[in-house]
C-alpha cells in the first residue's frame, strides 16, 4: 500500500494504491497526517489504484473528514471501483462523502 499526497495550491490531492488493509493502515494513518492539518483546502481521496479498503481503511477516511470540516476545509473522494462503492454503500459513507 502507497499513499503519496500532492499540494495544488488549496488543492490537497492523497493518491491510495493497494490494498488499504488493516496491516496497511497503521503506515497510510501516518502519511495522510497532513490531510488533518489543511485549512480552507479542497482535499482529493483519489483512489484510482485502490483495490480494497477495510473498516481500519474506512476509519481514517473519517477522521480526515472530522478534521477536515472545522478546519474549512472540503472532502472529495474520487475514483472508486464497483467493490469500494459497494462497501461505501454499505457502511452509509456513500452520504458522508461527496463521491465524483
């Protein structure tokens, strides 16, 4: 599992690739640790190359967007496969996220 982040100005774009297990999440909580801290920013979930995300997964995509709200900033998940969908669906993250 990789997680690279690029800044695009007030655009914070985080890129998941693997498999966002929970062996995975402990590494993938300390990398999106800048998410946590943006202000007034948009931040991009992309996970174009994500194959699968479990509840460790699901966890801290919520708690980048618990930080995200008081901090003015916007949370966007792009690029999610027919099994992530189905598990966003599943969990009701699917009208906690705004999904493009």
């Amino acid at each position: 599992m990789t997680t690279t982040i690029e800044n695009n100005g007030n655009q914070l774009i985080a890129k998941f690739s693997g498999r966002l297990d929970t062996a995975a999440a402990v590494q993938t909580a300390e990398d999106v640790k800048p998410l946590l801290e943006a202000k007034d920013s948009e931040i991009i979930l992309d996970c174009t190359d994500l194959a699968y995300i479990s509840s460790s997964g699901l966890r801290i995509f919520l708690s980048i967007r618990k930080e995200a709200a008081p901090h003015g900033s916007k949370v966007i998940v792009r690029n999610i496969n027919a099994d992530i969908r189905q598990v966003f669906m599943m969990t009701g993250f699917l009208s906690l996220f705004e999904i493009q």
